[in-house]
C-alpha cells in the first residue's frame, strides 16, 4: 500500500474541541472562603460591644491572629480613625491575597494603622494590644493541653492590663460525628464535611468544599485537623494561664422553633442543642 493510499484513508483528525474553562477552575478561593465562612462585620459588632460591657471604654487596638486574608483587621481599621491593627498569619499567600484585594482597598491613613506580620502565633513577639481575637476555631489545631497552654500564657501577655481575649467555640453533639452541611450561596453551594471523629482523641478532621452551577467542584479546598475542645477545659486553660475573668457567650435559639439567633448572651446553662455556636471571653 502506497503512502499516498494510506493518507487517502485516514481518518481527518478530529478537531480537539476547546473546552471553557469551568467555574471551578475560574473561581477565587480566597474569595470564596470570605463570603461563605466569614462574616467580620458581626464578630467586630460583638467584640466592641463585649470589650465596651467588660471593660466601660472602647477597644482601639486589635491583634487578628490565624488572620488569613486580614478581613477582620481592614474593617476594624475601617471602623473607627484611631483603630489600629496587626494580623498574624504564618502562611505568606494568604497574606499576600489579603495585601493584593483587602489591603488594596485602604486609603494611606488606613494602610497606617494596618500591619501584617508572617509568623506563627506560638513564637511571635508582638506589643500589646487591647484585644485579641483568634476566630474559626483556629486555636483548636493546638491539640495538648501544654502547647494551648503555652499560646493562652502569650497571648496574656500581649494584651494591656484591662485587655480582652476573644475566641469562638461550637459544642453539641453534631461536633463529635462525621457528617456533611451544605448552604447555597450566590452562584456557588459551601459544603462542610466533617470527614473522621477519633473518639479517643476527639480530633476532627474536617473539609470545605465548593459546588458550582456547570457540575464543576473544587474538592477540599481548605483543610482542617482539630482537637475538638470542650468549653470548661479551654477556660481551665486560660484560668492556668493567669486570665482573671472568663465568660462564655452561647448563641441563642428561638424557643418556638428552636432556630437558632444571631444574638449571643453570657451563660453558663447549657441546653443540649445538637449544635450552638460561642465565644468565649477572657480578661487579663
Ligand atoms: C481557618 S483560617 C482563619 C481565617 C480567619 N481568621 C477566619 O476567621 O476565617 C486559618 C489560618 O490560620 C493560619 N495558621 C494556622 N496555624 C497557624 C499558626 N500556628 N500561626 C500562624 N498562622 C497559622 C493558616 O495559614 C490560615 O490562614
């Protein structure tokens, strides 16, 4: 057979079909991450007027640590013209994502009351401040008692004399099984997955995913390994640690539908919801 007669019947290639690129492969997760798990406008709502209940003056100063993006420090520094902040992150991506859309956004006055720094939370030396938040639950990758120890002694140490410690908690007995929670956002689904529960240790390990309208997903787009902590053995901690007064601030349910509200009051009852959202507070 001729090589004419073979290129006579092949088959024309078929031309490779140009694929779009799908929402997945478009999509920010930095972006997707703020608007579906954050929402710093609440949290700084509530630490003014918490710091304002325990302290009878206004919060001005303001450590963000696990700080991401550096969300909640733009809008702190945002909020009031003496507010100052610093976020701590040791991940310099992130950081930089926050520099590049958050950050950007500052007019000069606001980039200088704004600082962040890339260290991890255990080691850093930083001044003081009059509050300090450590928000999502990121403290919980400290998982022995004698390293939360270690960070609540810092922590202490970096806060003014009358300063306040924030943190945020979730209990029930949902956080000690494995299961998945999705909400829908706008133009994408946020799919929590709380992935194994060790029973022994009480480590968490848990995902986020992303769903998109096309079918296209981003599969574990931020991951989590946590000692899910119970309210009284962190504020034993923090008592260890010098802190002279904690509280801890349950989310409040709508007693007819048992919903539950975006308002939290100081409490120690603690009705067996299957899943309540906290914070709990400490003054140095
Ligand atoms: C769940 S994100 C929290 C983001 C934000 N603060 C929020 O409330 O959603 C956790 C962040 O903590 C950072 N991180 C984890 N361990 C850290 C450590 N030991 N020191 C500093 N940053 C840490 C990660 O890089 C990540 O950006």
């Amino acid at each position: 057979m001729s090589t004419a007669t073979l290129r006579k019947n092949r088959k024309p290639a078929r031309l490779a079909k140009r694929q779009e690129p799908t929402m997945a492969e478009q999509a920010d997760l930095h972006a997707l991450y703020q608007e579906s798990v954050q929402n710093a406008e609440f949290e700084l709502d509530f630490m003014e007027a918490t710091f304002k209940e325990w302290t009878g003056r206004e919060a001005r100063s303001m450590r963000e640590d696990f700080c991401g993006t550096a969300l909640s420090s733009v809008e702190w520094v945002k909020r009031h013209e003496k507010n100052t902040a610093i976020g701590i992150d040791y991940e310099q991506s992130v950081l930089d994502w926050g520099r590049d859309n958050n950050i950007a956004k500052m007019n000069a006055d606001q980039l200088s009351r704004i600082e962040l720094v890339n260290a991890n939370v255990l080691d850093v030396e930083t001044g003081k401040y009059d509050a300090i938040q450590a928000f999502n639950f990121s403290y919980w990758i400290f998982k022995q008692r004698a390293v939360m120890l270690q960070y609540f002694k810092s922590l202490r140490e970096s806060l003014v004399d009358d300063g306040v410690l924030f943190l945020d908690f979730f209990g029930g007995s949902e956080c000690y099984q494995t299961q998945k929670e999705k909400r829908k956002l706008d133009g994408f689904k946020y799919v929590w997955e709380q992935a194994d529960f060790n029973a022994l240790t009480n480590v968490m390990q848990c995902y986020i995913h992303f769903h998109f309208p096309d079918k296209s997903k981003i599969k574990r787009a931020f991951d989590y390994q946590w000692r899910v902590w119970g309210p009284s053995e962190i504020r034993e901690i923090l008592e260890d640690a010098g802190f002279s007064k904690h509280g801890l601030y349950r989310q409040k349910f709508d007693p007819k539908t048992d919903e539950p509200l975006d308002e939290y009051i100081m409490t120690d009852e603690g009705e067996d919801y299957a899943c309540w959202l906290g914070y709990i507070i400490a003054q140095k």
